[in-house]
C-alpha cells in the first residue's frame, strides 16, 4: 500500500498508471488512499480524487470497489460538507447512466447495420455455426455481449446509492431522485424482476427507518418536507407497477402508502389523494373486486367533485356514470353465505383491511365489514346525489334494474341502453390525473346483473317455464351460460330454481328436501292423525277414579312443582357463588405467585449483578498483578542477557527482585552503554576522516592523468567522423544529381496526374464539408434544446437546493443554540471539578512541602556519618578527590579513578555529592552501607497511586518513566 505525503500526489500517479494503459493500478492506488486512516478530514483534492475513483470504477464495472469507496466518502465529509457527497453521487449517477446509454445505442447501431447488410453474404462460418448452436439471433447476442453488462452495473449504481443514503437526513432529495431514476430504469427497459427488488429495498429501508428511531442523522418523517418526498417516491412507484402490469406490486404499493400516513397521522394531499383512488380502481377491477371498485370510484368522485374547482359538467357526468355502473356491476348476492367460520373470519379481516385502505381512515379501530356492501352503497349513491349526476341512459338503467318489475320484457329494455352504455367514455379533460374512463368495461358485469334480476322477477310469476322461451326473454347470451349464471345464483341462495333438460322446462321453487314446506312434514302429518282420532273417539266427560281419589292432586303438582323450579334456582346460584369465589381464590392466588416471582427475579437480578462486578473487580486486579510480573521477568531477563554480554554479574544471590529494582538497573545499564557507545562511534569517526582524506590525496593525481589522456582520444575520433560524414555527403549528392536527370522527363505526366487528383479530392472535401456542415447544423439546433432543457433544470434545482439550504440554516442555528447550552452546562461542571481539583493539589503539594522538609532534615543528619563496616565502598563510589569544593566529576573519571585504586574521601567530596544532586552512583543504589530506613526515606516521594480499581500504589521512576528505554546498540 502506497504511503503519499498529500493527496494530490495520488492524483498525479492515477494519471501516470492511466496514461500507461494500468487503470486497474491506478483505481487499487486510489482505493488505497480513501480507504486509509489518514485522511479522515476532509479536503477539497478529496472531491477530485473520488471524480477519478469513479471514473475509473465506471470504466472498469467495479461496483464493490465504487460502494467501498462511497461508503469511506460519506464517513469522511457527513458532517463537514456533505454537498460534496452529493455532488460526488451525481457524478457517479451520471457516468453509469451516460455508458449504459451508450451500449444500447451501440447495440442498436449494429443491428440496423446487421438488417440493412446482406446477412447471407457478410456473415462468417463461427457466426452461423453460433446462431444455431444456441438458437439466438444477433440482437440477442449483441444485447447479451454490449448492453447486459453495463445494465447489470446501472442497476447495482442504484443500489449502492440508495444504500448509501438511506439513513441521511441532508440528503433526502437525493435519495428520493435516485429512487425516481430506478423507477424510470425499469420502466422504460421493462424490467419487473429489478423493480420488484428496488421495491422491497424501498419498503425494507422505511421499515428499518421506523424501527431504529435514536439514529443519528436519521430522517424525521414529521417534516413535511421529508414526508412529501416519501409520499412521492411512493405514487411514482405505484404509477410504474400499473404501467408495468405487476398489480400485486401496486397493491403492495398501496399498503406501504397507507402505512406512511398510519405512522405520520396525517392524510395527504389532495391530488395525491386522487392518484391514490385512481390507481386503485384500476387494481380493484383487475382483480374482480367490483365492490372495493365501486367504493374507490365513489371516493374519486367524491374528491374531483370537492376540490377540483375547473371539473366540467361532461366530465362530472361521466365519472358519476362510472360509479353508478361500477355500483351496479357488484353481484346481487352475498357469497359468504355458505362459507366456513374460518372463512367468514377472513372474509371480515380482509374486509377491515380494504374498508381502511378505500376510506383512508388512519384510526385501526375503524369498523369497515358492515358498511362495506352493495345496498349501502347504492342507498349512499342516491342520498349524496350521485345518481343525479350521472347521464339519462345510467338512470334509466338504475331504475329498470333496481326498481322496477318486467319480467318479460325486461332483457329487451336493457339492451338499447347498453348500447349507448358502450359507446360512451373518454379522456378526461379537466381531470388529467384520472385514467381515460371507458363505460364498455361494465357492459358484461350488467349483462350478467340482467340475467340475474330477469330470472328472480321469473321465479316470482311462473313456477315452470320452458327453456325456449327463457332463452328468448335473455338476448345477451345462449342458455349455457345462463344456465352457469344461475348455478352460481341457486348456490348463494339468489334464486331457486331447477333445469329439466329432459322435460325442457325449468323449475321455479324451492324443490329440496330441506326446504321450508317440506322439513316438517312428518309433524304436520302427526297433528292431522290426532285430530282425527280426537273426532272418531272423543275423551269421556266424567272424572277419572284418580280424580275422586286426589281431589287436590292439580294443586299438589303444580306446588311441587314451583318448588322444585326454587330448589333448582337456589342451587344454580350456590353452583355460581361457589365458582365465583374459586375463581377469585385463583386470581389472587396467581398475583401472589407472580408478585414473587418478580420479587425473585429482581433478587436474582441484583445478584447476578453483584457477583459479575465482584468477578470485574477481581479479574482487573489479577490482570494488574500478572502484568507487573510479567513486565519485571522480560526486564530481568533482558538484564542478565546484557550481564552475560559485559560478562559482568551485577545480581547478588538471594537478592528479591522487584519490578523498580530490574528497572532501576536497567536504566542504570543502558545509560553505561549508551556512554561507551558515544565513545567507539567518536573514535570510528575521527578514523574514517583520516582515512577518506589519504584516499582523497592519493587520487587527484590519477584522476588528472585520465582526463588528459581523454581529451586527446576524443578530439581524434572528432576528427575521423567529421571526414566521413564529408565524404559520405558529396557520393550522396552525385547520386541525386543523377536520379534528378532520370526522373526529369517525368514531370509533364506528374504534374498532370497530381491535377487529376487534387480536382477529384477537391470536389469531394466540398462534398464532404457540405454534408458536415448541415450535421454540425443539426446538432447545433439540438444541442440549443438540450441546454434550454437543462438550463431549466438547473433553475429547478437552484431553486431547490435554495430551498435546502434555508432549511439547513435553521437546522444548523437550533444545533449552534442547543451547543451553546452544551458548553455552558460543561463550562458549569468543569469549573466545578477544578475546583474540587484544586483543592486535591492544594492538599498534595502540602504532602510535598512536608516530606521535603523531613528530606532536608534527614540529609542534613547524614552530613557527619558514623563509621560503619561499608564505608570504604562509599568512598569508592564517590570517585577521586576533587581539586576544589562543590566540582562535578564525569563518571567516567570516577570509574578511571576506581580502576587506579582506592582513595580516602574527603569532606568536600562528600558534600559535592549531596550538593549536586546528580545521578546517583551504581554502587549506592545497591550498596548494603545504608539502613533500611533511608532507604525508606529516600523513595518515600516516588509513590503514586495506581490504576483505577487497585488499591496498591505504583512506584514511579525517578527519571519520570515507568518503561525502560531500550538500549542504543
């Protein structure tokens, strides 16, 4: 990976690779610098330098490498200047679209080649042996070849993008931009697998949105602006799922839109509101859903009616024939009658659902499955004057269908009325967001309704009637499918009837063995035996011999009866009573089981908590401890490596190491060393002067003697090329002399035929700049209408980016304000800890002045030391007398001085040592001349306390670090 010192270099070795043909070097170059860490602030080559990346990740279809790089981009400049990451996201837009243009142009252009040539006699053997191996013609191979590859990476453009932006609130035009542009791309080369994928990222994005609402950055669907563009990146996906054919997509659509106004609680506008209902009237009809049809045509009636104030009477008239006939094309009849629960229970939630989406309700508790049916909407129909507006043939249609009875006649009434039914429609003058509104489509839905009403008046009149003269009462379609009309009729209970074909008659009534006369024949059939043989034996007059037994038994039954029924009331009511206090008795038994069961978790909670804080705690110490120990055995091992080196033995047997002493020594050591090599590499350098200034004499001389000798070799080969070239100069030019005499009595005929030539080359530059010019011409004409289109655009999107930025300003003013609090709360709370601080310093640097003062005063007892076994090595440490009082000694003198014997120190030297206070001496860190107080005494000021969690202090150095410098070798 390439290290630059500036960005700008990369830039300049981009261009050198491209300009050598290695782009794939150059791309890795540049993704090598956006992707490293060191250049995470933004500057302005930056922006240049993700130009030339996109560039060449267009040039090379190096989608992942152009995701990657976007994606280091947007975490560079989010929050500095994240109009670069728009602009840099255009360009990236812009390329990959301008080169998947170019391939299909170039397809196109080679298959019109293709068809103007003569394939039979242009075509080479491998092509033919190709086109019939895999059965495909040229266009398919070419659009395999040029125009898939550069569609493949368009479309993985808009998914990187889309991906990139969909969590940034400062770029929400944008991402509502690229998503209109997938949208157009799929469109326009027909592509529903892609759109259903870009649909679902759309959808998946939202929801993603929604459920991780303390993002940063994220968009808030409050705005209006925000919620506008989401709006209308939903309508643009919905009108491309109609004009695509996908109306499962569209319905979907529909859903997302309904669940967006759900989640803002607020209903758009009105005009979006229209395409809304407009593209579901479409759904609706494909589906066979006549119903949810009708309802949604009503509701755009509704609005065009309210809030388009230019709608025309011809064309208020025929939207309320649309609804009318939309109204009257939903079947007679329910057909959940004969459904399963499972399937009623679907019934009514599909019903919610739809009830929620056509009326726009954005409260979920709205109650649809009741209002939602054919005779409330055409009672709604007439009540709200829709009928009224609708044209006279639709009126007089309603009316003979609804209302009126012609059994007979009734097919030959509807007729001519659907015919001029089918004549009517159009587009929509005053309501351009509307579809073009055909009356045609309803014409089968009320052939149908026709037939049902004309065999229900039927049924009313005649109980049986031939199929002839049925078939002539229905003149829209042959007995077979009346006949399969009217199964679906009798088995949602519309009408009942039977067909006879062997008879050729139908059967009016109700014919089954469940039906109403007949269910309880055998009953009426046993009251009529009983009536007869109440007539043929009537009962005796006198009292029976129980009656004059029991004169009171009547009074008896019936009080022994009311207090059974008493009996049984009383003890239904304990039955209760006892049920209800068991129930109660569970109730409060299971709030006592969960109570404790709270209280039990809670506990555990508290716990769990405890002991994995204790295990934090205890694990932190351990790691501390082992660190230390660690850290002290590699600094013993690297010091007994260099004693071993020195062949010096510096440990003393049965010494305990610790890790300030292994530091102390080695500190100690690597100064001696580093000492010593000061030395070598003085003495090396004084040598090698020496030695570079002998070299350095003895060639001059040499170095003199070749240069003459050069000099005169060079002048004599000077010499000998200059005479050649003058001789191979004059053959040269007797030679031309005579090519010049042989060619001469050429040059009449040369000078005719370069005429010839020129004329002929003249007229067809003429020709030729003709036909340039008109071409320049034409493009120049085309190219003005491409700059008025953009200069328009470009208006547009100042206008918008103005917009933007207002926006922007306010946005950043709220931040700046909220970060002034910020910084006030933080300037409140630091105050106060420096406070606190302070107060600890005051507190630490008494501490000091105390300890100083007990130093001095233990120093000052060691001024007249008694005489102990070790002194005489204290002596020797303190190095040769010096010649005057308070003189430093270097070390090295005092180690010369050790190596030439003993001396006896002197009460100067002594003082110089204390006085100076200068690094201490080897022999006194390690001496056993010192008591273990001032020894105490002498580290007492070099404890501080140590990391957070531990409670034992750390020993700081006394040269101000706690890790030993390695050594300079």
């Amino acid at each position: 990976m390439a290290n630059f010192a500036k960005p700008e270099n990369a830039l300049k070795r981009a261009d050198e690779l491209i300009n050598v043909g290695q782009k794939q070097d150059a791309l890795q170059a540049l993704h090598d610098l956006i992707t490293s860490k060191r250049y995470r602030a933004w500057q302005k080559p930056l922006e240049k330098i993700m130009f030339k990346y996109l560039d060449l990740c267009v040039d090379l279809k190096r989608g992942r490498f152009a995701k990657d790089g976007l994606i280091q981009y947007r975490i560079v400049c989010q929050q500095v200047n994240v109009s670069s990451l728009e602009e840099v996201i255009k360009h990236f837009l812009h390329l990959s679209t301008e080169k998947a243009e170019q391939a299909r142009s170039q397809a196109d252009a080679l298959e019109e080649a293709l068809d103007v040539d003569d394939l039979e006699a242009d075509r080479k053997p491998e092509d033919l042996q190709l086109s019939i191996v895999c059965g495909e013609k040229g266009k398919d191979r070419s659009d395999r070849e040029l125009v898939t590859p550069w569609f493949k990476f368009l479309w993985e453009t808009y998914r990187t993008v889309l991906e990139i932006l969909r969590n940034n609130s400062k770029l929400e035009a944008l991402y509502a931009m690229t998503a209109h542009k997938a949208f157009q791309f799929c469109k326009q080369y027909k592509r529903p697998t892609e759109f259903r994928r870009l649909c679902e990222i759309i959808r998946n994005h939202l929801a993603n949105l929604n459920k991780y609402r303390d993002q940063r950055d994220r968009p808030d669907l409050s705005a209006p602006e925000s919620l506008q563009l989401y709006l209308d990146t939903r309508f643009d996906q919905l009108k491309v799922a109609t004009e695509l054919g996908l109306w499962q997509e569209a319905f979907r659509s529909v859903e997302d839109i309904y669940g967006l106004m759900c989640m803002v609680k607020k209903t758009p506008k009105s005009s979006l509101l229209m395409i809304y209902y407009s593209k579901l009237t479409e759904i609706f009809w494909i589906s066979s859903s006549h119903l949810y049809h009708a309802y949604a045509w009503f509701k755009l009636f509704s609005l065009q009616k309210n809030f388009n104030k230019n709608l025309s009477q011809k064309d208020l008239q025929l939207i309320a024939s649309s609804v009318v006939l939309a109204a009257l094309s939903v079947p007679p009849f329910d057909r959940s009658q004969s459904a399963s629960h499972m399937e009623l229970e679907n019934e009514k939630e599909r019903n919610l659902r739809m009830a929620n989406l056509i009326g726009f309700n954005l409260e979920p508790k709205f109650e649809g499955r009741d209002m939602l049916s054919r005779s409330a909407l055409l009672s709604e129909l007439v009540s709200r004057g829709v009928l009224s507006c609708a044209s006279q043939e639709v009126k007089d249609l309603f009316h003979v269908l609804e209302h009126e009875f012609h059994p007979l006649d009734l097919g030959s009434k509807i007729q001519p009325l659907l015919e001029k039914i089918s004549k009517s429609g159009g587009k929509l003058s005053s309501a351009p967001s509307l579809p073009e509104v055909q009356l045609s489509q309803y014409v089968p839905s009320l052939e149908k309704l026709a037939t049902l009403r004309l065999l229900q008046q039927v049924s009313k009149i005649y109980q049986t009637i031939r199929i002839e003269s049925l078939s002539q009462l229905v003149p829209f379609f042959e007995f077979s499918v009346v006949e399969k009309i009217s199964v679906d009729a009798v088995k949602n209970s519309f009408v009942a009837m039977k067909v006879d074909h062997m008879k050729g008659v139908v059967i009016f009534g109700n014919l089954g063995i469940e039906s109403d006369g007949l269910k309880d024949h055998l009953a009426v059939f046993a009251e009529c035996l009983s009536k007869v043989r109440a007539m043929l034996y009537p009962v005796p007059s006198k009292a029976s011999k129980l009656g004059g037994i029991v004169p009171n038994l009547a009074d008896t039954v019936e009080k022994e009866h009311k207090r059974l029924l008493a009996r049984k009331s009383i003890i239904e009511k304990r039955k209760e009573d006892q049920e209800r206090q068991q129930l109660e008795m569970e109730r409060e038994e299971e709030q006592k089981r969960l109570k404790l069961q709270r209280l039990t978790e809670e506990a555990e909670q508290k716990r769990l908590a405890a002991e994995l804080q204790e295990r934090r705690k205890q694990r932190i110490l351990r790691e501390i401890e082992e660190k230390e120990l660690e850290e002290a055995q590699a600094l013993l091992e690297d010091t007994e490596k260099r004693m071993k080196k020195g062949k010096k033995k510096t440990l003393l047997d049965g010494e305990k190491v610790t890790k300030q002493t292994v530091m102390e020594r080695a500190l100690t050591e690597q100064l001696k060393e580093r000492q010593e090599m000061e030395k070598k590499l003085q003495k090396l350098a004084k040598t090698m002067d020496y030695l570079e200034r002998a070299k350095r004499e003895e060639a001059a001389p040499l170095i003199e003697a070749a240069y003459q000798r050069r000099l005169v070799e060079e002048r004599e080969f000077y010499e000998r090329e200059q005479q050649r070239e003058v001789e191979l100069s004059r053959e040269r030019h007797e030679s031309d002399l005579k090519e010049k005499n042989r060619l001469s009595r050429m040059l009449e005929f040369k000078e005719t035929f370069q005429g010839e030539v020129i004329s002929r080359r003249q007229a067809e530059f003429d020709r030729i700049r003709t036909e340039r010019e008109e071409r320049i011409s034409q493009i120049i004409r085309a190219r003005k209408q491409e700059r008025d289109i953009k200069r328009k655009q470009m208006y547009y999107l100042t206008s918008e980016e103005e917009r933007i930025r207002k926006l922007q300003e306010e946005e950043e003013a709220r931040k700046l304000e909220e970060a002034e609090k910020r910084k006030k709360q933080e300037a409140e709370h630091k105050a106060k800890m420096d406070e606190i601080a302070e107060k600890q310093r005051q507190r630490e640097r008494e501490l000091e002045e105390k300890e100083k003062k007990r130093r001095e005063e233990v120093l000052k007892g060691t001024d007249a030391p008694p005489a102990r076994p070790a002194e005489p090595a204290v002596a020797t440490a303190a190095g040769p007398p010096a010649s005057g009082a308070g003189k430093y000694v270097p070390r090295f003198k005092r180690q010369t001085a050790e190596a030439s014997g003993p001396a006896a120190p002197t009460p100067a030297a002594e003082a110089d040592r204390w006085a100076n206070r200068g690094p201490p001496p080897a022999d006194d860190h390690w001496g056993s001349n010192r008591g273990p107080s001032q020894k105490s005494d002498r580290w007492t000021d070099r404890w501080v306390p140590g990391p957070r969690g531990s409670d034992r202090p750390k020993r700081r150095s006394p040269f101000g670090s706690s890790k030993p410098r390695p050594a300079q070798r």
